[in-house]
C-alpha cells in the first residue's frame, strides 16, 4: 500500500519539481533521505535474511547461499500459491480497469448534483478498513458457496483495485480537451468510436498505471484473501501468514524479497511511463496552449 | 462542392440542384433555457447556400449556445432547426453531417495530419485509398500539401488551425460551423486566417455559419451579420446596412466607434425622417429606423465619428453643435479628436491636411453632420 499511495502522489503532480533552484532541492535532499532510509530499511533487511545458509531465519545472514530459493522453488505449496495469486491479481485487474476507467470515463467533464457522493462511493474502498471488508466479503460469497475459490479472492480484490484505476484513469483524462470529444461527433463518430479514437489514446497511460496499482493491491492483499482461503485457494501472502506460525524457515524471507523484487518492477514500469508521457506530454501542452 | 461531388457518399445530383435556392441550416424561433433563465431567446434566421452568415455579440450573448444546437451538443427547449430543408432536432451530432471547428482545434494527437482528415471519411466507411486521395487533395486545398505525415503538435497554430479546416470540409458537410476559430491566435495569424477562411468559402461555395465577439472579424468576412445580446438577435443585415443603419444604441456602439447624443423627437417629416431637439435646444434631423414605429420615450441620435464635419464660417448641415477640442491624436491615417459638446464627449474623425488643418485643444469650433448620417434610435432599457 505504501508504494501505491508514493507513486499516486507523483501521477498527480507531474509537473512539480522540473525547475527547483539548486539550493532548494539540496535542502530537500537532506531532509527527504532519512525519511526514505526509515521507510525503505525494514523492506531491504529482508533481503540480505534470504541469502542466509541456514535453516532457520537470522540477521545478519552468517554466509551467501541461494538455497533457500532453490527451495522455495521445488515446494509445490509455494508454486501453487504464486500461482493462485497471480490468478487472483489477473481477475482484479481485468475488472478493476474495466470498472475504473468506465466510472472516469462516464463522470468525466459531467457536472450533476451528487457527484462528489459518487465519486466518493467509487473511491471509498481505499479507505474502508479491509478487515470489515474481509468480513463483509466471507458473508456474501458464503452465501454462494464460493468461499475458498480463486474467484471469489479475485472478485473482492477488484473492489479495491477499482478506486485505483479510477484515480489514474481520472487523472489522465484530466488534459483531455472536451472539445476532441465533441469534434469526433461532429465528424461523425458515434459513442462506441468515441471511446476508441478519443478516450482510449488518452486513457491508455492510466490504463497501465491502473493495471500496476491495481495488481500490486491485489497481489500483496493478505485480509480478505485470509477470510476466503480454502484449500485450492491460498494466495502467497497467506502461505506466508499461515507458514509463519510454524516454522520460521529463509524460504519466507526469499518469498518476501521475490515480493519486493515484483513490486519494484511494477513501479519501474510506472515510472518509464510517466517519464515517457511526460516527454512527449509536455511538447502537445505547449502548443496546444498559444 | 463540385470538386467533391463524384466522390459524395449523401448528396445526390437531384439534392445539389435544389440546393441552390434552399437554405442550408433554417434556426426557427429556436430557444434554450438553464433553470428559468433563457440563455436563446426566441433565435430565428436562415443560413443560405453559399452564405457566410456570422453570430456576432458579447460573451454571454447566446451566440455560442445557439451554434452548439445547430451542431447537436445541446437540445433546445424550443424551435426546430432543420439542416438541408430536413428536421435534425432529434438527430445526434454525428448525423447532422455539419462540419465543426472548435477555437482549441480539437485535433487528435494520436493520429497525423492526414489520419485526422481522414477521419470523418473512416467514420462514413469511405474505401482506403478514396479516403487518402480526398485528404490529400484537401491538404493541398488548405495549403498543407506534404504536411500528410506530421503530428498535430509539430504544427504552429496557424498549420493546426488549417488542419481542422480540412478535416471538417474533406466529408462535404451541408455548411461549416466555426465557433471562434482565430480567437488562440496572434493578431498577424488571425487577419490572415481570416483571409484565408474566407478564399476557402469562395472557393468551396460552402455555407459557413461564424462565431466571434470581434466585430472586426464580422465585418471582414460576412456577407451577413447577426447582432446578439441577451439570447436574441437584435439585428441582421449585411455589415455595411448594421454599420449606417442600426437599429438599437446597443448595435451602434458594437459595430464600430459612434457617438450618441440624447435628444427628444419632436415630429417626423418626409421621407423617413424626424425633426430632433438636442438637450441645448439646437434642431436638428436625424433618419427613422426603417419598418420600426419609435414606442419609446427617450431618443438617441448615433452619428459615426467619421461622418462629423468641422464646419468653416458659411457652412451649414443638418445638425450643428457649438464645440470644444479637448484633445487629438494622430493616428496616421488620419486623427482623433475628443471634443466637448452637449456636456458630454464627442469624438470625430478627420483626415488632416487638405481637408483642414490640425485644431489645437482649447480651439472652440462648430461641427455639423448631415441627416442622413444622424440615425435616430429608442432607448430601451438595456439595449
């Protein structure tokens, strides 16, 4: 969660910050590292713990050995729950975007009384404490028997995943012109080749934005996925959860830094995007703009 | 039109004849109300084929709103408007076909030059190369011949603003609406644009229905101009007959520069016009509006500043005003003068030199204006 809010922020605003004067931004420098140190530490211990030879967890590891990988790889408990994660991410996603970038498209540049409710109803599971959610979830799906199924998981998680990709598909529908919308018409496109020659091109930066907030959300979910576990549907963070109880072996710590290794990518991903938007972005503003 | 015409997907041979004498786009007693306030009120004119008709006024005026209805983006309350003699007022705006420029271009940034012409065609199902050979040709039309490739933001304004010209004539639209097409450009680029827009009307003998506030942009290209304010039309005429012959305060004053002299009517006299007295008791003749009874009981008289004599001794006109010359500027093509008349300002035109010499601030002098140059109006509240 702490990586999807950090990269939110900078989609929000990513214009700030090109023209800092030298000075001011030593001084940022000087009081932003220590806080970034404090926040990333407790994530980077772990990696050094899952190179450790032995077989139980310490830090500092006593010597380099990858065994613990190697591990983690033949146990077929571990596959399967990556497996089923991925699974479970696979669904939030496909209809967090879906959801997400509907309810931007449909409210974007539409003003009505109530829209504030509206959005806020859209983004509310952000906030919603998970474990009620986790609660509420169990009680629904019971009802369907669908309790312990990877579509169950993958159905709550779209709930959260969904704010996200609203947010970001929101934000990149920000500088989009009205005016392509009703000049599209005009020229003789109808609502479904709107959607594909006007909102999709502008939509499709926060489209890949959403699609890594929304898998990183789900994939690190532990709450809910906890409440609808079942035998052929336990995500990775709860093999974790569970396994912890009874043995503190490496493998968790190698899991944990293969968790942080995917997370890293995504946000990789995310920023090559927005650089690469911002690039070319800022040259359409700029004209566009006399 | 014709250049197009074998290639034309809608009109038929029967509908371009007819469509000679028919008007393009018909606005009938059309209204547009938000929660009470009427922002049209009661809009009603014609667009005839080949015209360029523009809606001039203020913001606010409901000059937009009502091109907006024609276009298709905002349903009137009342009315009907009917595009090449049929009734659009239940059609989208992609069935009004109706080409449309927006002040902000409007251009997709995804797509080239030439696929942003394209579009309207790809939107008809025109074939590929049928849809390339048109936008090519219409390129070359509007004077961005080997632009085809580029991306709209490798384009200045001025190149932008040629693009969505194009693409908004490459499907043969039954007119073109442009909805303060210049209003982003610099002064240079606007006057040559607008010359530009206008060959293009000629040219293409296209029905162009023009939005703007700037009253020198109506006058430049418009075979007519409607005047708007407070959601209604207030005048419509060719841009000479609104200059010498408005019909409101509120007319005179927007097209170009005017004086306006209180007065009382006293009665009218022969061939349209009526005997006025101003407030310092001088008479004076001043033209009637034409088909429009005054009901009102306050009058103005407008006379442009250029049509204001400095009369020498033995001259006399119509309408004489003792005066003082309170200040000049020489504007080089000719001069300005703000003199102090009536208790209020009078500013007067005059081209210096053999016509007569500069007059020195201070100089009391007598200016005069013929009848036919005083036009009489009503003050209405407002207008």
């Amino acid at each position: 969660m702490a990586l999807g809010e950090a990269t939110l922020a900078s989609t929000a605003a990513p214009t700030r910050g090109q023209r800092g004067k030298r000075s001011r931004s030593f001084v940022l420098t000087l009081v932003c590292s220590p806080i970034f140190v404090f926040l990333a530490l407790p994530t980077a211990v772990v990696i050094p713990m899952a190179f450790t030879p032995r077989r139980y967890l310490e830090f500092p590891p006593s010597g380099l050995s990858g065994h613990s990988f190697a591990n983690l790889a033949k146990d077929e408990a571990w596959t399967s729950a990556a497996l089923t994660s991925v699974k479970v991410a696979a669904i939030a996603v496909l209809i967090g975007l879906v959801m997400g970038a509907s309810a931007a498209i449909a409210l974007h540049g539409a003003k009505f009384r109530g829209k504030g409710l509206v959005v806020g109803v859209i983004v509310a599971p952000i906030v919603a404490p998970l474990i009620v959610l986790g609660l509420a979830d169990y009680q629904f799906f019971a009802r369907f028997q669908l309790v312990g199924t990877v579509l169950a998981i993958g159905l709550a998680h779209s709930v959260i995943a969904t704010p996200y990709a609203y947010l970001t598909v929101e934000a990149s529908l920000a500088g989009l012109d009205p005016a392509l919308v009703r000049s599209a018409r005009s020229l003789g496109a109808g609502h479904l080749a709107v959607l594909r020659h006007v909102y999709l091109p502008a939509i499709r930066p926060g489209l890949l934005a959403g699609a890594a907030f929304a898998f990183a959300v789900s994939f690190d979910e532990a709450v809910i996925a906890l409440f609808l576990q079942g035998p052929g549907a336990t995500t990775l963070p709860v093999k974790m959860f569970t396994d912890i109880q009874y043995e503190l072996s490496p493998k968790i710590a190698a899991v944990s830094s293969m968790l942080v290794g995917v997370a890293t990518l995504v946000l990789l991903v995310q920023v090559l995007v927005l650089l690469r938007r911002r690039g070319s972005g800022a040259t359409a503003t700029t004209v566009g703009t006399p | 039109m014709t250049a197009f015409g074998e290639l034309s997907s809608t009109t038929t041979p029967d509908r371009a004849a007819a469509r000679s004498e028919a008007r393009d786009i018909e606005v009938s007693d059309v209204c547009k109300s938000y929660g009470g306030a009427n922002a049209v009120d009661g809009v009603d004119f014609s667009l005839q084929h080949g015209e360029f008709l523009t809606l001039l006024g203020p913001s606010g005026s409901g000059k937009t709103t009502t091109l907006l209805m024609v276009a298709g983006f905002e349903q009137p309350t009342s009315g009907d408007i009917r595009v090449a003699g049929r009734s659009v007022i239940h059609d989208p705006p992609q069935r009004r076909n109706l080409g449309v420029v927006f002040q902000s271009y409007a251009l997709f940034p995804h797509m080239s030059v030439v696929e942003n012409v394209e579009f309207p065609l790809t939107m008809r199902g025109v074939a590929r190369r049928d849809r390339r050979d048109r936008a090519v040709d219409i390129l070359d039309k509007v004077g961005l011949a080997g632009f085809d490739q580029r991306r709209p933001r490798q384009l200045s304004g001025g190149q932008q603003q040629r693009v969505a010209l194009a693409r908004a004539l490459v499907f043969e639209p039954d007119a073109l609406l442009l909805d303060e097409p210049l209003g982003a450009l610099d002064k240079r680029l606007r006057e040559l644009m607008q010359t530009e827009i206008k060959a293009l009307h000629s040219r293409m003998g296209i029905s162009v229905l023009y939005v703007t506030h700037d009253q020198d942009e109506a006058m430049t290209m418009s075979d007519r101009i409607a005047v708007m304010c407070d959601g209604k039309i207030v005048q419509l005429g060719a841009p000479a007959d609104l200059y010498h012959h408005p019909v409101s305060p509120f007319v005179a004053q927007f097209l170009g520069d005017t004086n306006l002299l209180a007065c009382t009517r006293q009665a009218s006299s022969e061939q349209g016009r009526a005997q006025v007295r101003y407030t310092d008791g001088s008479c004076g003749l001043a033209r009637e509006v034409r088909d429009h009874p005054p009901a009102a009981d306050a009058f103005q008289v407008s006379v442009r500043p250029e049509r204001v004599d400095v009369l020498q001794a033995g001259e006399t006109r119509e309408n004489q005003l003792e005066a003082t010359v309170c200040d000049r500027a020489f504007l080089g093509s000719h001069a300005r003068y703000v003199l102090h008349a009536l208790g209020q300002e009078l500013m007067i035109k005059r081209v210096e030199g053999e016509r007569g010499p500069a007059l020195q601030p201070g100089t009391a002098v007598t200016v005069g204006w013929s009848a036919d140059d005083a036009q009489l109006l009503a003050v209405n509240d407002g207008q």
